[in-house]
C-alpha cells in the first residue's frame, strides 16, 4: 500500500495510525504493511483460522513459539476500525498484539492520540509478560550435572562452545557454583551456531563421545574448550580432543570412532530441538528455575533466583 492511499486516514478524530511493529513487542520483525484484504465473505464475517495463518506465514522466519488470535472482535480507538487480539510467545516471554479490521481488509500498525502523545495500541497490547517453563519437559535424562542435584536453583544452559559470550558467561556460572555449591546445580545443552562457528557443532558431539564413556569427562571438555585458544581448523580440533581424551583416561581409539562416525550426532539434535520448542535462538541462554533469560548475566542475576525461592 502507498502512504498517498493511508493519508486519507490520518485527519479522523485526531488519531494517527503509524504503520511500524505491532504492540510493544519489539523482536517480532513484520514486513512494512498498510492494508491487506481479510479474510471473509463480507465486511461482518470474520475468519479468525485465516488471519492466524497470515499472521503466522508474516512472521515464519521468527524464532516463535506460538502464535494465538484471539476469537473475538472489539471496537478500536480509531473510528471506523474493529480490533482481534493476537498473542505471540518469542524469546521466553508472552505478548499481545493487536491486528485491526476495516470491512474486508485488515491494518497492522499503531494507533497513536495526537492530543496527548500516547500510544493507544501499546497501551492495549500491555508488558510483555515472562513465561515460565517446565524443566521436566525438557530432555535432562543423560545431562552430567555440575552442583547439586536438587538445589534451590537450577540452571539450564544452552551453549555453543565457539561462541564468545558463552565463554564470557563461564565466570559468573563459576563464582555461582562456588559460593553456593550446596544450592545450585547446572545442566548444559548444546546449542551449536554453525553458521558463524564451524566447529561448534564437531566440538559439541567430541563433548558427548566423552561423556559415553565417562560422564565427568563431559566437563572436563567443556572447560577446555572455553579455556583454549580459539579453534578454526577441523584437523586441529581432532589432534586436541585426541589428547584431551587420553588425558582424561578414555579409550582413546574408541573415542575418535565415536567422533568421526558422529555416534553422539543424535544427543546433541535432541538438545537443539529442545532449544527450538522453546524457542532458543541465541547463546548463551538460561532457564533459571524454569524463567527463560538470555545473555550472559552477572552473578547477581542468578543470586536473585536463590534468594526469591
């Protein structure tokens, strides 16, 4: 649609409809649009299944985790419009937007009050809302804890061994475990970025060959892993995780068999689809007692979580 066509619009009752993101939820990135025709044989029948479906096909290459309309229509603060609610779950947490509806076709934008600034369809979409996780729902059956099992706080971390922030935020997870090593335990979940980090992914299945032999020797290799130089080179890698396994006292020609056949591929796949029903997209993230945070965050962070339980 051209902005000549949404102009028009603009003068009604000192409201101004802005074609920008929907609601307040930042993340969800939406191609630049006015007007698309709705669905439904006429300007009171609405089909709430087809505009789910297009919002759905809008945002299909958002890491999101559930797209919801609402099936009830309101009237809107601009006059002329009725407005469906939609809720969208991305990035741990929940939030409304809001989709308006004029006769047969359909405004995604904001609605914004000239007389006093506001944004009204912020205002009717609210704060995104956190979303809380069970930890139960996700596969920890062979995961090598590091801490207490049990403890007042449990920590899910989804990683990737290439990845810079994620060796920034070994530190804090450190000071973590040893300033409360009776209430903490960690459990790592591979989320390799091979598309910027190449040996990520052969990193994470050299983690699970060890672990098969000798589930303490998981983290023997992720420590090293953060604490070496940087690896760029896949015969490199091979050299160092054949001496890392010799070191750690693992059969050492069954280890690389394990490596090079990939016979560890299938437990670092199921890590990654737990990070995807989620709605992982980025590394580091946590679950701290099931609330979804991403980044790397100061010891404080994870305190707060010990302190509230």
């Amino acid at each position: 649609m051209r902005i000549g066509r949404l102009a028009r619009f603009l003068p009604i009752a000192a409201f101004c409809l802005a074609i920008v993101l929907i609601g307040s939820f930042a993340p969800i990135r939406l191609p630049w649009i006015g007007i698309v025709d709705a669905p439904g044989e006429d300007a009171t029948a609405v089909d709430y299944d087809a505009i789910e479906a297009f919002l759905k096909k809008l945002t299909a290459k958002q890491p999101i985790v559930a797209l919801t309309v609402i099936r009830q229509v309101e009237p809107s603060p601009f006059p002329g419009l009725q407005q469906v609610k939609f809720v969208v779950e991305m990035n741990g947490q929940r939030q409304n937007g809001l989709v308006y509806l004029s006769g047969t076709k359909i405004f995604l934008g904001q609605i914004f009050d000239l007389a006093t600034q506001q944004n009204l369809t912020e205002q009717q979409s609210g704060e995104p809302q956190p979303v809380h996780y069970d930890i139960k729902d996700l596969d920890l059956a062979d995961r090598v804890p590091r801490g207490k099992p049990g403890g007042k706080l449990v920590v899910v971390e989804f990683s990737d061994f290439q990845c810079p922030y994620c060796k920034q935020a070994t530190k804090p997870i450190e000071a973590l475990l040893k300033k409360y090593p009776h209430d903490v335990v960690i459990y790592y979940k591979h989320l390799p970025i091979t598309q910027i980090h190449p040996m990520a992914y052969k990193m994470a299945m050299a983690s699970e060959c060890a672990r098969s032999q000798k589930a303490e020797a998981f983290w023997s290799f992720h420590d090293r892993f953060f604490s070496d130089p940087p690896i760029r080179d896949a015969a490199q890698l091979r050299e160092q995780i054949g001496q890392l396994a010799q070191q750690q006292g693992l059969e050492t020609k069954r280890f690389l068999t394990c490596y090079d056949n990939a016979e560890q591929a299938t437990r670092v796949e199921k890590d990654m689809a737990d990070a995807r029903k989620i709605g992982v997209n980025s590394t580091p993230t946590f679950l701290l007692n099931g609330e979804f945070v991403s980044g790397v965050q100061p010891l404080e962070n994870f305190e707060r979580y010990l302190k509230t339980k």
